[in-house]
C-alpha cells in the first residue's frame, strides 16, 4: 500500500492506521464485526479505521508510525492482515512516558486515571515491545514506549514477539526517568521490572541453545507470577513456585540453563551449591549448612515481608544430598537430616515465599518423593537430548566466533553436521567443535620446532576435520560400534535364501518400530551355536542406523553380582529410553541367565529385571529388542 499522512492531525493521536472504506475489510477479524488488524512493515499490528478522504490502496500513518516502519510519505509498504491468538490479552504492560516536545515544564500524573483513560483510549488495539504511541491527556501530548508486555499464555506468543491486545483487565505500569520531567504518582507496587536485567531474552546470546521450549517453561512456571503486580498476586490467591528440577542425562544443559537464569536475575547474587559441599563430618554440621543457606532470605522476608527481593538457590547434583529417606544405611542419618531440614525451610510452618530452589540431577528415581511434591520441587523440567534443529543450535552457538573471525572454512556444513550428530549431547557437541578445531591447529604446528609462530590466516576448520572429529567423540547414548564389529568380525557372510528371508523379516520389524505406537517390540533368533545369530542381530542393528545400540552380554557382566547384573541391564534399558530410537541386544539369553540343566536352572533375579524391561512401555521412544539364544526350549 501506499503511505499517506493522517488526513487530520487529531487523528495521529489514536495510534490508528487509515484506509479507504472500501479497503477496511481486507483487515477484519473473523468472528469480529469492529476489529481490524494488520502488520505493518513486518513489525508492529496496528489498528484500522476508515476513512472517505483516502484514495484504495492507501494507508495513512502518523510520523512516529512511520518513524518505527522506516517509510515516508509516497513510499510503499507491506500489509497483511493479523489475527490474534487465542489468549492475547496483556496481563500486564510496562511503558516509559515523556513529552513530544521537550522541554515541557515538571508534571504530576496519577497512574490510575492515566490508565483508565489509555484503556478507554486503545482497548483492542495491540502493543507489541519497543512500540511508540502518541496520545494526548489533559492537553499535553505524551509519546509512550513499551518496554515489556505480559500476556497470559507466553507461549502463544507470535513468532517470539513479545506482543498482546488492551483489555479491561490490563494493567499499565508507568515509568518515566528523571531528566523528563514527569512525576508518576499513585503508582500500585509491581515487580515487572524488577526481577530480570534485561527486557528481553536472546538464548543464542546466552549460550543455550536447543532448550527454547524448556525455557519457555521454567518461564511460565516460575517468574510469570511474579512478573505480576502485588495486587493481582492477592486477588489471584495463589503462592509462587518455590522451586524446581531440571533433570536428564548428563551434558544436556541443566547446568547451563541455571547459571544463565542465575545470571539474568536482578537483586542478590544466586548461591551455587554443589551437592557434596554441604555435607559435613560433624554431628548437626550438615543441618546447620542448610540452615545458613536460607538465612539472607528469612532475614529479609522478616524485614521487608512482599517487598524482599528474590533469593535463588541453585542445587547442582542434588540427588548426591537429597536420597530417599531410609535408602542409605550409614547408621548417621545425614541425608535424612538434609532432606528434612529442606522440606521444613521451602514449606514448613514458616513458609518462605522469596526463595526459588533450583535442583539440578542425573537421577530423579533417587530423590525423596516429599521433596518433589507441589509447594517444594514441583517443576519438573527434562532436559533431553537436542532433536536435529537444537543440535544446529548448538553448533551455531559453539561456532559463532569462529565464523566471525574467519576461522571456519566455507565448505563446513553444520546443518549436515547436526544431522550426522544424533543422540549427541550439548556437552558432547562441543567436544566435536574442539576435536575439529585442535585437528586445524595440529596442521599449523611443526613438531621439529614448536617455537616456531603460527600463520594465523591460514587457520581454516574445514567440513573434514569435523568429520574426523564425530569419529573421535562418541555420544554416550550412541551405537555401541566396537561392540558390534566384534560380533561380526568377518564381516556378514552370505549364507544362502532363508538368511536372507530371516533378515529381510526382521527388517520390516525395523520398519514397524518407527510407524507403531507400541514399545518395545521384540524378536528371538534361535538356532544352533555358530550359526551366525549373534552376526545377524548386529547387522540388523547397524542397518537399522538407529541412534542408540546396545549388546547386553555375559562377557560384559563377567565376574559381576547378581545385583550388579541387574543394574547394568536396567541402566542399558533406561539409558534406550531417552534415545528416540533404540536397538538392544539380548546375546546368549541362557548365559545372561546363567541357565544350567541340573542344579539351580538359571537366576531368577535376572529373570525378573528382563521381564520388567520388556514390559514397560517408554512414552516418546521406541526401542527393538534383539534376542539371540541356542536352547530355545529351556
């Protein structure tokens, strides 16, 4: 369309965008018989109204309008219709006032009436951060700017704006520096800006990368509500999270993710706790470390009461201190006391409401379940390995500075890369970044004179030393590739139709588990010693190029317990749950067993664990057991 002027200057204070009558409704809102919207410019969603003066295809724009969509008069600009989401009211909007003309002599505005007006003003229209809007109020003419916007479900947030609709429930929360010479008064207490440093959050800038969903949740679980003012709070009724876990395999982020939450908070610095740190020889030593760890918070919430800023509390390794009460027999009862003495200061009598727990674990099954019940650790995030596109993340991330600099080569392919890289970890992506980097530097170097200076321009990580790299950093939930090429050492001997038959059956097997919703899906090859089941069920799984194989053998388990046994299959079984897709080898089932015709028949320990694992049904995985066995009657 083509950009006009406001055809009135009374009408460039209504943040509305004009067009012809005939235009307005290439802009409604279905369902809606006075709503209007459009983006402008690919930036802002503004509000339509006709109007008899403008010619078809024109849209009229006040100045700060076309300021902030970067056209003048005459120019042409591209508009396409919006409709809002569902749950697209502002619960909340931060605004910075000021006089159009500088200058204007000191004045008093009462927040209420303000807002009031604002609301009467632009009810339905949309604000969207860093948007200007002019409006007159008791005959001076003010500029607003958003500085945050609050909706009530973050995630329906449109393509990660931070954007919502004025309605009657909104609320404004004025701000105005010093230097303007606007005094905001009967300004009701909020906590919008007081928590984070900086208005918005960029995960790429802060080193995370593959987790935007997860930290959209720990957003809106834990500091939505107190982004809130103090008065909606009370007529809400309800009390903030106090704490939450982040749990999932090792080098997924968890760390990460609660550093950086530390580091974007406003007001005291974060208490970083490594789970061993707070034990203690000494008898009540250990209970008192607790203690002292929630101290500043209690001073202050006797002090201050809902004014006390946030303490965060961030517990690395907490299954290492939390254990279920009663699993560990030391005869002291250490990890019983921290355990309680947890529970009484996150929700005892005297309930702290100005603390935020974070808990960080490899292993939830170990915690003691009272500690995550609602009230305690009752977020529960997963962190989980990156799926392709947070692997690209990643990568992007770990590789941001190399790129810059001209370090990194043009035939490198991380979309490749993330692709070649699955069931790798966050951790484990950045030891493919250094593997590659330390083979690139390796070549500048000259080992007969080390002192010799490096051509810094002719340092270039190339596609191949990445691909050198995936072959010396392996994931820990990955395939088990020298376990496999010991099972086939001669590779996969050709033996004729019926192998062929028997392979081509199991591999519409593979076919199955990636469409069929149930898991685990099972099969047993059967047959004489040294007919080749063991190198048949390896080739099935390396063809299947599933992320994650295992081979759970006897030969592993040589010389180990009973229990031991057991722990190392379950730990097998669980480790193919966090894969997306699995393959696990049971080889030589009557071994595993430890299966004899006379005496006590096989181990009914192991048995049952077997039993267990196949029984279970992982949601979100799918897993294909293999099973090989020469006494298929026993």
């Amino acid at each position: 369309m083509t950009v006009k002027t406001t055809p009135a200057s009374d009408l460039a204070f209504t943040n509305l965008a004009y067009c012809s009558p005939s235009d307005l409704h290439s802009f409604a809102v279905p369902g809606s018989t006075d709503l209007f919207l459009a983006i402008v410019g690919e930036v802002f969603v503004l509000s339509f109204s006709g109007h008899e003066s403008i010619s078809d295809g024109s849209i009229a724009l006040n100045s700060i309008q076309r300021r902030h969509a970067r056209v003048s008069a005459g120019d042409n600009v591209y508009v396409t219709r919006f409709i809002p989401p569902e749950n697209f009211d502002l619960t909340v909007v931060t605004v910075d006032l000021e006089f159009v003309k500088r200058g204007t002599k000191n004045e008093q505005i009462d927040a209420t009436l303000l807002s009031t007006q604002l609301k009467k003003k632009f009810i339905n229209q949309v604000l969207t951060v860093s948007q200007r809007v002019t409006f007159e109020y008791h005959g001076t003419n003010y500029i607003l700017t958003v500085s945050r916007a609050v909706i009530e479900a973050d995630e329906n947030q449109t393509n990660g704006i931070e954007r919502g609709m004025i309605g009657n429930n909104t609320y404004f929360v004025f701000e105005a520096s010093n230097a303007s010479g606007i005094k905001i008064v009967n300004q009701r207490e909020s906590a919008t800006s007081k928590i984070f440093k900086e208005k918005e959050f960029n995960l790429q800038s802060l080193g995370i990368g593959g987790l935007g969903a997860e930290f959209i949740a720990i957003f809106r679980r834990a500091f939505t509500y107190r982004l809130l003012p103090r008065d909606v709070v009370n007529r809400l009724g309800t009390k903030p999270v106090k704490g939450m876990l982040l749990f999932g395999p090792p080098g997924t982020g968890k760390t990460l993710m609660a550093r950086q939450i530390g580091k974007m908070l406003n007001g005291k610095e974060p208490k970083i706790v490594n789970g061993p740190e707070v034990l203690s020889k000494y008898v009540g030593e250990t209970e008192k470390n607790v203690r002292d760890l929630f101290a500043d918070a209690e001073n202050d919430q006797r002090t201050l009461g809902d004014a006390s800023e946030l303490h965060v509390i961030i517990f690395d390794e907490i299954d290492a201190i939390c254990k279920s009460r009663g699993s560990t027999r030391d005869g002291t009862g250490v990890h019983d006391g921290i355990v309680n003495q947890l529970l009484t200061k996150i929700d005892g009598v005297e309930a702290l409401n100005n603390v935020l727990l974070i808990g960080m674990t490899n292993r939830k099954d170990m915690l003691d379940e009272a500690l995550l019940r609602p009230g305690r650790l009752e977020v529960h995030i997963e962190i989980s390995l990156p799926d392709e596109v947070g692997r690209l993340q990643i990568l992007q991330i770990h590789t941001k500075k190399m790129k810059d600099n001209s370090f990194l080569s043009p035939d490198v392919n991380l979309q490749e890369l993330a692709a070649r890289t699955k069931n790798y970890s966050g951790a484990e992506l950045e030891g493919v970044v250094k593997s590659a980097t330390s083979y690139a530097l390796n070549r500048q170097l000259s080992l007969e004179d080390l002192t010799k200076a490096v051509d810094e321009e002719n340092i270039k990580i190339t596609m191949d030393d990445f691909l050198q790299a995936l072959l010396e950093v392996k994931p820990a939930f990955g395939s088990a590739s020298k376990d496999l090429d010991l099972c086939r050492p001669t590779g996969f001997v050709d033996c004729g139709d019926r192998q062929k038959l028997i392979y081509e059956k199991v591999m519409f097997l593979v076919k199955q588990v990636k469409v069929n919703k149930r898991s685990p899906l099972t099969c047993l090859l059967h047959g004489p010693n040294g007919s080749g089941k063991t190198a048949l069920a390896a080739t099935i799984a390396i063809d299947s190029d599933f992320p994650y194989v295992k081979i759970v053998s006897a030969e592993a388990m040589n010389g180990l317990h009973e229990s031991k046994k057991c722990a190392h299959i379950t730990k097998v079984f669980e480790d193919a749950y966090k894969s997306p897709l699995s393959v696990v080898i049971l080889d030589d089932i009557e071994r595993l067993l430890g299966y004899t015709e006379i005496g006590p028949r096989f181990s009914d320990e192991i048995l049952q664990t077997l039993l267990t694992c196949l029984k279970k049904s992982p949601k979100g995985s799918k897993l294909l057991v293999l099973g090989t066995t020469s006494e298929v009657t026993f």
